[in-house]
C-alpha cells in the first residue's frame, strides 16, 4: 500500500525518527517506536501533542489512566495507524481490503512493570500467519512502545476452493508420516511461503501427532528427532502441501539429599506418607516418572510412566538429576524471569526418564534425546566409557534448554524452520547455558558448552563462546541456507543458531572501560526473555530478535541514570553488529 500523502520535507524526517525496515524473510514488513529510543523521540511527541485531537482518544470522555490496557492500547495503535507523523506505519491493504486487528489480550509484565497488549492482523477475518503488533503501556497507559511485523499478500482470494475436509486428506498423503488426525480442524491463515516469495491462501492443520515411516538411519552427522508434533500447511486453493513445520523441538514435602547422576549429591523435595516417599515436589509441581525403556512415541497414552518411590530402594540417580534440575529450572523462572513455571500458570512440570525410541536405537536402551512433548520432560541415555548408562536429564543446561522449549511454545511459539527455528534452538541454548551457570558469579570462568560430555565420543553438542567448533556459523556471512526438511535439519535450525548464540555470549561478556561486566546475568536473561515472550512471533527472524531485544532493554533499564541505559543498551546493539545481524 501506497505511504500516506505528505510532504518530502516531513517524509524524510519521520522515516529516520520511527524505524521502518523493507519486507523480510517472512513476507512481513516492520515497524516500531519506543520512549527511551532517541531516534523514536519525535515522532513520540508528535503523537502525544496529536492525542487530545485524535477520533481514537476523543470518543470517550475517560481520562486516560482510567481506561483498561486493552482499550488504551488499542486507541494507541488505531491513533498511530492513521497520523500523518507515522508515514512508514499503516494498516496494509490487500485486494482493496483493509486489515484489522484481533487481540490477543493483555499481559502484566513483572520484569519490566508494564503492561503489554499484543494484537494479530486479520483480513476478513482471516488471520495473518506471523503477524503481530505490541503495544507496552506503563502503569498510568502512557505508551512505551509500540513494535508490529505486519503483511500485505496481494491479489490472494480470501475464499477457499476446498473444503477443510480435503486439506487433511492431503495431510493423510504426506509421505513419511503416519498422522492421527482425530479432532483436528484446519484455520485458514494467509500464510507467507518463503520458497516461492508469494503469500497464499492455506489451510493450517496445528499439532498433528504424527509416526515416521522412515526406517532408514542417518549415515553422518548428529542424531535428530523425528518430531511427534507437525504442523501441516495447505493450499486453501490448490489443496497442494505447502510446507510442513515441526511442533517437537530436540533436545506434604520433605527436602532430602541424594546422589545423581553425576554422583553429586543434591537437594531434592519429595512427598512423605507413613509408608514410602513419592520423588513429588508438590508445592512446584514437579514430578519425576520411570518409563522404564518404553517408546514414547509408540507408548505415548502410557506417559508418564511408573511413579518413582522409595524405600525400599535408594533413589535411582538419572531420577534425582531429573527431579533436582527440574527443580532448579522450575525456581530460575520464578525468582529471575517472574514466570510460574512454564506455562506461567503453575502447571505440571513432569519428568519421564528411561524412555527409549526403539526404531532409534539399536540395543534398546540407548537413546540420545531428550524433549519437552508439549505436556512433559521425556529423557533418553546414551553410555559413558565404562558402558553404563548416562540420563540425559543429568546436565543442566540440557534440561534448562529442553523445559525453555515449552516456554517459546505457549508464548512467541517460533517455528520450528529456518531463522524461526534457530532463534527457538538458541533461545534454549541461551537459557539453558544462564540457567546451569547462574550460581557462579564469575561470569568469565563459565562453562560455555552446551551439553558437554552428552555427544558422541564424550563432547558437547555445541559452543556459546566458539560456535565453529562444532560446525556451527557465528557470523551472517557464514549463515547456512539447507533444505526445510529433516535431513537439512529443517534448515539448520541446530546450525545457524550458532550466529544468536555468540550474540548472547558477547552481551553476556561485554565489559566496560574499566573491565566491569556491563550486564549481570539476570539482566540478559530479563532482555532475552521480554524479547521473546512480548516481541516476538511465529516467524520472527533474526532482525526481529534484535529489534525485541533492544526494545526491552530500553524498557527494562528506562529508570536508571542515562550512562547506564546507554551502556546496557549498547552493549545490546554492539553483539547482534558484532555477528552482523542488523536491521
């Protein structure tokens, strides 16, 4: 759509004052203005000054701080919508029809003390796959900040030519899955396909458990998942397969110790009755399960599994490091990031070890994965050089990794594909890597390997400091562009999420003029974690993780002294340059 008519004069001022980026890898166009952002500065007093003039904010005689968050930011976006002191953000058109917009509701932010209301783009109703508009309100509803990812597909009919019906029968034909497609109903969406550079029309069937009917075993490179979770994208007009995206990201208490699987003895919480205890930790709601080598995904109705009690016999140490990693990871997202557990809500957080997949291991036993299912924590082992089993649930970053993959799914619910899924895949690593490290305040001797010891021959599986060690990017310029499918590890989302994980180290790393940290870890998991659970979406790119992350920096650091905000900021900034993830 055409920018709104005004002056060149006025054009080339606004353009610099709000940020507007050319369409990116998602077929979405973005925008955004924060308070604390210099360059936003103009354009927020414009708006201000046009704000008692505004039909968005004259219809109702309540005073501002008297209106619901929802409503204010909604009078927000629709006043930024049509200003002329916005030139570079409009609501788009497409086939002469112009969108709106559908809230998704209202979070109350603790980390940051605001309030964020979140809105996704519709035409006609039909939802726009990926997009989203946040608009940040303080305690009084003054704007803090406002970031959309908005798209225009163009001369695409928003009338289906099939029937729902008939998308899941081309879902029922995909080759190398078996789907049980009980009780799913595909939403139409207008869908950015990346292959073609085109939008569609589609049918979207979400959640599809599903088998592999692929017997065949990868000849090199490292194990990965066949995903229990797709979602299948369909042509709403061709009932062709579009693309398929997968939904399974890889990899009355009493306190006791007890041994892990580390041989480490741990603090753990357990349920005590009369007769036995219950490896239970009810006021976190964790439980830790023996599946006792079933296959998850042939045996997944049998989850969790057997209860794991003791006495008689002492508790089994893959158990323990489950029980005690999960409580760890269930009490970082409640004392650091504000969240009750993962789903925010205090919700199970449930652990099954001993789980094997059988058409993937050759002896019955070995398995090396491990995965949040949507509903739980499953672990598979893999053998140490004396020949005994070693739990996956026995390192910490791999747990903090795994259980922040259920975090990504109930809020920013990246795809698991390209740019999408390596930021889903660095986002754990990023987590993981603050979570297993936070209890050492030195933040130059931490451990910076992902899964040490987990790999085969007894290696990590990946690096935060030096990503190429294990064949990994950590600049743009080295970014990997493979195949969306299972053997190009659905575009490299283990691969190139080397480039976001050596941003996070450098923010985590960067010093001051006098050697100090410029961050603490709490505050880079803060700026992480408002990035992703408040800026980001489906199929943010690594441009949008950028932007999310320098937005909440300014949020979260807009009441310190101005050097510190800029120090922090900049520190921000200076990494995604540094590993030439820009604008």
């Amino acid at each position: 759509m055409p920018a709104k008519k005004s002056s060149a004069k006025k054009r080339s001022t606004l353009a610099r004052a709000a940020s507007a980026t050319a369409k990116i890898g998602n077929g979405l166009k973005t925008f955004y203005l924060h308070t604390a952002d210099a360059k936003s500065a103009a354009t927020m007093a414009k708006l201000r000054d046009e704000r008692p003039r505004s039909p968005s904010f004259s219809a109702s005689a309540a005073a501002l701080p008297a209106l619901d968050p929802q409503t204010a930011a909604t009078r927000y976006l629709h006043q930024a919508l049509d200003s002329k002191s916005v030139p570079s953000f409009n609501a788009p058109k497409a086939s002469g029809v112009v969108s709106d917009f559908k809230s998704l509701g209202t979070e109350t932010v603790p980390l940051t003390g605001t309030k964020v209301v979140k809105f996704r783009q519709n035409y006609s109703g039909i939802p726009v796959y990926g997009s989203l508009v946040t608009v940040e309100l303080d305690d009084k509803n003054e704007l803090i900040s406002l970031n959309s990812s908005l798209g225009s597909p163009e001369k695409v009919s928003p009338v289906a030519k099939i029937a729902p019906s008939d998308a899941l029968k081309t879902v029922e034909k995909v080759p190398g899955y078996k789907a049980n497609l009980d009780g799913i109903v595909p939403i139409l969406n207008f869908y950015f396909d990346k292959a073609k550079d085109k939008w569609r029309l589609v049918f979207i069937a979400e959640d599809v458990a599903v088998k592999s009917t692929n017997t065949k075993t990868p000849k090199a490179g490292p194990p990965r998942l066949a995903p229990l979770y797709m979602d299948f994208i369909v042509d709403a007009h061709t009932g062709a397969l579009v693309t398929q995206l997968p939904r399974t990201p890889s990899l009355a208490a009493v306190q006791e110790t007890a041994t892990d699987g580390k041989g480490a003895q741990r603090q753990i919480q357990v349920e005590n009755n009369d007769t036995s205890k219950l490896l239970q930790d009810t006021q976190a709601n964790i439980q830790t399960f023996d599946f006792q080598f079933d296959d998850p995904q042939v045996d997944e109705s049998s989850l969790p599994g057997k209860a794991i009690k003791n006495p008689p016999s002492p508790w089994p140490p893959a158990a323990v490091s489950a029980h005690a990693n999960a409580e760890a990871v269930a009490a970082f997202l409640n004392s650091v990031l504000k969240r009750n557990n993962i789903d925010n809500n205090g919700g199970a957080m449930n652990s099954s070890i001993n789980c094997v997949v059988a058409s993937e291991s050759d002896d019955g036993q070995v398995w090396l994965n491990a995965f949040w299912n949507g509903n739980q924590m499953v672990y598979g082992q893999t053998r140490n050089d004396s020949g005994d089993l070693v739990s996956l649930s026995v390192d910490l970053d791999v747990v903090g990794h795994e259980m922040f993959h259920g975090v990504t799914d109930s809020t920013a619910r990246l795809e698991y594909a390209n740019q999408s899924g390596a930021l889903n895949e660095s986002y754990s690593d990023i987590f993981g890597t603050i979570i297993a490290n936070l209890s050492n305040p030195d933040v130059g001797s931490w451990d910076w390997d992902v899964g040490e010891g987990m790999a085969p021959g007894g290696k990590p599986f990946r690096s935060m400091q030096d990503p190429t060690l294990f064949d990994q990017p950590d600049n743009m310029k080295n970014f990997r562009n493979l195949p969306n499918n299972q053997g190009g590890d659905w575009g490299g989302v283990h691969i190139n999420s080397g480039i976001h994980n050596k941003c996070a180290f450098l923010i985590l790393t960067a010093k001051d003029d006098s050697g100090a940290f410029v961050l603490t870890p709490q505050e880079v998991a803060a700026v992480f974690y408002v990035s992703l659970t408040q800026q980001l979406s489906r199929t943010s790119q690594f441009a949008d993780s950028r932007r999310g992350a320098i937005l909440s920096a300014r949020t979260l650091f807009r009441n310190l002294p101005q050097d510190q905000q800029d120090a922090k900021v900049a520190a921000v900034i200076n990494a995604f340059d540094s590993v030439g993830i820009k604008e």
